[in-house]
C-alpha cells in the first residue's frame, strides 16, 4: 500500500483546522499541506493577529485555500464556530515552557486541560471526521504541571471516543520529543551563547538524554497517524536520543560545558512508553501504539494490531519501557551537524 498515495486520497478536498497554527509545527504543517496536497481549505486558529498576519505573508499565494481565526481554546464556543464544515482538527496549541507553568499553574490547566475539553465538544457538535492531538513525552511519568495537564488531555481525547455515539468523529494523540527545528528547541539558545562567546555552556546535567525529532518528520508522522488512526490510539514514532553534551559539543566545540544542576520539574532522561502501560503498548516497525485502557462500545476498536495503513504489531514484553537512555538508537556527531546545519 502506498501510504503517500492514500493520504493524498484522504486531504484530497477535506477542510482541516489546526489550533496553535502559528507555531514551528502550525508553520511546517500548513507549507506540507499546501505544498504536497489539496485541501479545499486550511484553518489557522490562534490568538496571537501578530503571528497571524505574518504568516498570512509568507503563505501569500494560497490566499484563497488558508483562512485566518483569532481565538482562544479557551473559548468554546469561538472554537465551535471555527469549526463549521470542518473534516479535520490537529490540536498543536498549548502551554508549552515548564517554568512557566509551573509559575502560572492555573493558566496552564486553562489552556491545555479545559482548552483539550472545548475541542472534543465542538468537534463533537460540529460532526468532525477527525481530531489529532498533539502530546510531549512529558506526559509519560510527569513530574512537571505541563507534563500532567498533557497526560490529563490525552486520556481525555482518548476517553472521547466513548462519547461519539452514531457520529463519525473519532479523536487520537500523538506524542513525541523535542523538536529540533522549534523555537522552544535548546539550539537556538546554544546557538545564541557561541555567537556571544560565551565563557561557558550551561548544562543541568552532563548525563542527560533527550528524544529527537525534526519538524518534518514531526509533520510526517502526524499525517500517517491521521490515516492509520482507529480512534482512542496514542502513537508514539520510533526516533532517536541525543546526549545534550554531545549536542553543545557539536554546535559551540570550543566552549566549555559547565554542568549547573537539574532545575525545576525536569527529568535527567525522558520516557515515551513508560513500564507501567506496557501491557497497552504494541510495536510495529517505525512507531508503537498505547491502546487505551478502557473499552470502547465501537468493538473495531479492540485490538489496534492492524492499521487502516495495513500495517501489523505485536505486543511488547511485559516490563517494557520506552525511554530516551536506554533507546537502542543515538544520533551521531556528523548527523547532529546535518539537523543543526553546522
């Protein structure tokens, strides 16, 4: 089966909304879209009219395919009204910094707890095909307020599933690691300290590992997941780890590293698939799947060991945990240099 051709097949004329659509994902997202397939019309949903007119700019001559909504996930019923006609929901929009989260809780819990609650019930009202929502590995394990406001939006997008009675709606998360092409990404800020020169190269701990996915290959798995999705799946790509010492070696080799101490809410590795759901999770070549732990009336939706892409999975071994130390698969210097454009 030709994936590209069936995803094609299924954007082909479908009207999409993507919450936060102004961020690095929002951004990447909607040039694939335009670029690759033919949507009947892209909507970008988001607060801030600066972003918007800006990307309003850079997207100039698809003028007549993208629409442009200021408004808040916070608001329902702004959100239900962007909504109208809508095939497709890809939910990117959040409270993203830990600090500041964990400095403004209660906003925090606004946008990425009740905000996920106003999308399933607009989708719901508005007879949406579709919802992807986007999730962090924070959300496995959390110790952060951001990584539990994340793990409470994906069991409620997965527990909304149940809620979809004789409509067609069916709601699915994605979640995956840091993005290296993203503004919240950790390169622009070594980036920043090489050109300043800076005497040192702060890091918190110099055993300290973390996921990697580019934005493409984020957009990527996003739209194969649109595809392949059932309903209540959390999918999970297969990517690599990196050493953050090893990312500061490659873009500033000439600074020292000094290491200053874990802050604040932050883990020394980070988990995707963590060992207590092991007994959810199934592995298929490129990605896993976490079936959710309750049962849907829907009973195509028991197993998950076949894809709508046709692709097959087994389940894993009791125990089994999928985490950024011990993950079989580290990028090297020279493909650092290629992500980082060094």
């Amino acid at each position: 089966m030709d994936s590209r051709q069936v995803i094609s097949d299924y954007l082909k004329g479908k009207s999409i909304l993507i919450t936060g659509g102004t961020g690095s994902f929002g951004n990447r997202f909607v040039k694939t879209l335009l670029e690759n397939y033919q949507p009947k019309k892209v909507i970008i949903y988001s607060r801030d009219e600066l972003k918007q007119y800006e990307m309003q700019q850079r997207f100039a001559e698809h003028e007549s395919t993208l629409r442009f909504f200021i408004g808040d996930v916070r608001d329902r019923t702004r959100l239900s009204l962007a909504m109208r006609g809508v095939d497709i929901v890809v939910h990117a929009a959040a409270i993203k910094q830990v600090p500041a989260a964990e400095y403004n809780p209660m906003e925090c819990i606004k946008t990425n707890v009740n905000g996920a609650e106003n999308i399933i019930e607009a989708a719901l009202e508005n007879n949406i095909d579709k919802v992807i929502a986007l999730s962090t590995d924070k959300a496995a394990n959390p110790i952060n307020l951001y990584g539990a406001t994340k793990l409470c939006s994906d069991k409620l997008f997965t527990a909304a599933n149940n809620l979809s009675g004789d409509r067609r709606t069916r709601f699915a998360v994605v979640r995956y690691g840091n993005v290296s092409g993203s503004r919240g990404s950790v390169v622009p800020f070594f980036r920043k300290l090489k050109e300043e020169n800076a005497p040192f190269i702060p890091i918190t701990d110099v055993n300290m590992t973390r996921f990697w996915i580019t934005l493409e290959q984020g957009v990527d798995f996003v739209l194969h997941s649109l595809v392949r999705m059932y309903g209540g799946e959390i999918f999970v790509p297969k990517i690599p780890s990196i050493k953050i010492t090893a990312l500061a070696r490659v873009i500033a080799p000439d600074i020292p590293i000094k290491e200053v101490g874990i802050r604040p809410g932050e883990k020394l590795h980070e988990v995707m698939c963590p060992r207590d759901d092991s007994m959810h999770v199934l592995e298929f070549e490129r990605f896993f799947i976490i079936k959710p732990a309750i049962i849907f009336s829907d009973q195509r939706l028991q197993t998950y060991l076949t894809t709508r892409l046709g692709e097959e999975g087994h389940p894993v071994e009791p125990g089994f945990e999928y985490n950024s130390h011990d993950n079989p698969r580290y990028l090297d210097d020279s493909e650092l240099k290629e992500i980082c454009k060094i």
